[in-house]
C-alpha cells in the first residue's frame, strides 16, 4: 500500500527555485543557482560602468582613483628604475673591467716599448759620441766594439781589472792595441782570440801608461792601483802641479798614440826626503759604465823603447 507523506502534495504545488539532489542521507536538497546571478550582475555591472565612462559619468572618479594610485606608481617606477640601475651598472662594472685589463695590458705592451726605446737612444746618443770622437781624431782609424763582460778575477800575482769585448783576430785586432771611448783612455788589448779579445784596464796594477800634464807640460808615469785609482809618478820634485789639471798620453815609449785623455789631478803628494813627487789622478772614463769602447787599430805599438819617463 502506498503512503504519501503531507510534504509531497506541498512540493509539487511549489515553484522549484533550484534542481533537486539525493544526498547520501537519502534526502532532497536544493542545487545553489547563484553562478549565473553572480554572472549576470558582473556582466551588467561592466555594461553600466562602459556606459557611464562614455557619458563622461566616470571622469571625476578615474581622477580620484588615479591620485590615489599615483604614489603606488611612482614607488613601483623607483623600483623599476632602481633594478634597472642595478643591470645598468653590473653591466657597465663588466664592461669596465674588460676595459681594465685591455689597458693594462696596453700599459705593460707601452712600457716594454718605452724601455726599448731609452736603451736605443742610449746606445745611438754612444755610438754618436763614439763618432764624434772618431772624427775629431782623422789620423786614427778606429774599430768599434761592444763590451759583453767586465771581469775581476784574482790571479796568483795580483787583481786584474779587464774587460771582454766582442772582436778579436777576425776583426784584425792584434794585442797592444789601444782601447778608448770619447771621454778618454781605457786601456789595451792584452789577449786576441779568434771573435774576442781581453782589454787590461788602465786602472789595473799592471797597467803603465807615459802621461803628460796638459797645461805644465811635465811628464810621468800613470800607473793602476790595486784600489782601483791612478797615481802619475816621477814628476820632478820641484816642478808645481795644481788640482784640476788634466793629464794625457804623451806617446813617449811608443806604446800609446799622443794626446788621449787619462783623467785630472785630484790630489798631489809631495815629501821631502823623495827624489819625486806624484799626483792622485781620476781616471775620464767610468770603467762600471762602459758599454761600447773604440779599437785603435792602425796604431802599432813600438816594442824595445824604454820609457822615457822612467828614473
């Protein structure tokens, strides 16, 4: 027998608002429908705010809406202009070091180059007084010569001082020849070998050359000196000898040509009781310096003739 509850005659009188669901509880309950209302009344909404803009409604109020969104605009501005500062200058800190290292390298590139420059115009402002004194000088003939080494050695009998240049009996150098520089004399060639020769510096202690005082016209001895100094001895006892005088060769002997600078009188040593006086001489020429030396070649030196100058 079928029963009908007193609710199902009132539901089917009623309008349904909303479908019908079965629950699990085995209940109707109604579906919401508020989707599409909402829908409709966003819808509607825009269609009323398109109209009312177009009218010109909605121009006071964008206005206040966009004062009130200015500050928001310009902090998010500040931000984007501040990030990309951030690029910008990471950028430029790549760029910048880059450019760095190429001019470093430029720099170090300059410098080599700079360095290579002085030591050529060193060597040319040289050889151009090497020239100039071969020059000033026309009865010589002169070979140039480069210095590859400047030797102190100890033999069993005393210091040598020599230097190590770099022609020898290829180049038609022969010992004895005389050895100098534009500023004056630096000594003689006392061993030939085939590309090299070895030059005894006058400061050496076997060193002998026959000098002359310039202006008095005296003569003496100049000899090396184990310190590394030179003395001219047996000048006459009552000959007068001043510091500053320059001292030259005298080309007594035959060893040496006439008129090569040796160095100035610095000093003299006078005692009563020697048959001679002498004069402490500073050599013209700086031996530590000496980089390019001329080789006089046609001078022969003359062997056999005592020293007019010695007692």
């Amino acid at each position: 027998m079928h029963h009908t509850s007193l609710e199902e005659p009132m539901m089917r009188n009623r309008p349904l608002e909303q479908p019908l669901a079965w629950t699990e509880k085995g209940a109707f309950v109604r579906r919401p429908r508020h989707r599409l209302a909402w829908l409709s009344f966003f819808v509607s909404l825009s269609l009323l705010a398109m109209g009312l803009y177009a009218m010109g409604y909605l121009g006071p109020a964008r206005d206040v809406l966009l004062q009130g969104m200015a500050p928001v605009q310009e902090g998010i501005n500040d931000v984007a202009d501040q990030v990309g500062s951030i690029v910008t200058t990471v950028r430029d800190l790549r760029t910048l070091r880059q450019r760095n290292a190429e001019l470093e390298a430029r720099i170090n590139s300059l410098i080599i180059e700079n360095v290579q420059l002085k030591e050529l115009e060193a060597e040319n402002a040289n050889l151009r007084r090497l020239l100039h004194f071969a020059q000033s000088h026309p009865f010589l003939e002169f070979r140039g010569a480069e210095v590859v080494a400047r030797v102190i050695g100890r033999d069993p009998t005393n210091l040598s001082n020599y230097l190590l240049i770099n022609v020898g009996r290829e180049h038609g150098i022969r010992e004895g020849m005389p050895v100098v520089t534009e500023r004056g004399l630096v000594g003689r060639i006392s061993k030939v070998n085939s590309t090299t020769s070895q030059v005894l510096l006058l400061i050496d202690p076997a060193s002998a050359v026959n000098a002359l005082i310039q202006s008095s016209r005296l003569t003496g001895l100049v000899e090396g000196q184990a310190g590394g100094e030179l003395v001219m001895n047996y000048i006459p006892q009552d000959a007068a000898v001043t510091p500053g005088e320059i001292v030259i060769t005298s080309g007594l002997g035959g060893h040496f040509p006439r008129n090569l600078v040796i160095g100035q009188i610095m000093a003299v040593r006078q005692r009563d009781y020697e048959m001679f006086q002498k004069a402490i001489v500073r050599p013209s020429v700086d031996f530590s310096q000496l980089e390019h030396v001329l080789v006089i070649t046609d001078f022969v030196p003359v062997e056999g003739i005592e020293d007019l100058s010695s007692p």
